[in-house]
C-alpha cells in the first residue's frame, strides 16, 4: 500500500459492494450509497472496483479501501488486492 490508512478513533468502515448480478451493481448506485452512509457518520469506505472507487473519490475525501476481487472458474473470489485510495 503506498498510503497508510488513517482512521477516526472508533470510527466505521462502512462497505458499499453489490454483487454480480444485482441491480445495484452500478457505480453510480453504490457512489450514491456511499454518499448516504458518509452523511451518516462513516469514517470510511470499501468499495469494489476500479469504476466505483474512481467515481467515489472524487466526492469525497474520507479514507477509501479499494478492492479488486478476482474470480476463478467454479469459486468465490480467490484474490482481493486491497488498497487506498
């Protein structure tokens, strides 16, 4: 990680994530998402996706963990690589 996370002391990570599939599967849903949970005390976001951190970032400057999920043939995600945006 090229940044290190900083946090509010007691503060909540709050995941705005949707599965493949779901109809909140859109970036511009899950940036709104995050957008509600920020105005509600969040300390922090997860987001997945390229596209999702992208769009979130520029409304917010609230520490972003950043997750690229990777899936293989037959199973759940295999590899997550982490990061902060």
């Amino acid at each position: 990680m090229d940044k290190m996370l900083m946090l509010e002391p007691h503060g909540l990570i709050v995941s705005c994530q949707a599965v493949a599939g779901s109809p909140l599967k859109d970036a511009r849903i899950l940036a709104a998402v995050a957008a509600e949970v920020i105005s509600g005390g969040a300390s922090a976001l997860r987001l997945a996706g390229p596209d999702c951190v992208a769009l979130v970032r520029g409304q917010t400057k609230k520490p972003i963990v950043g997750l690229d999920k990777t899936y293989g043939k037959g199973s759940g995600p295999r590899i997550i690589f982490p990061s902060t945006g």
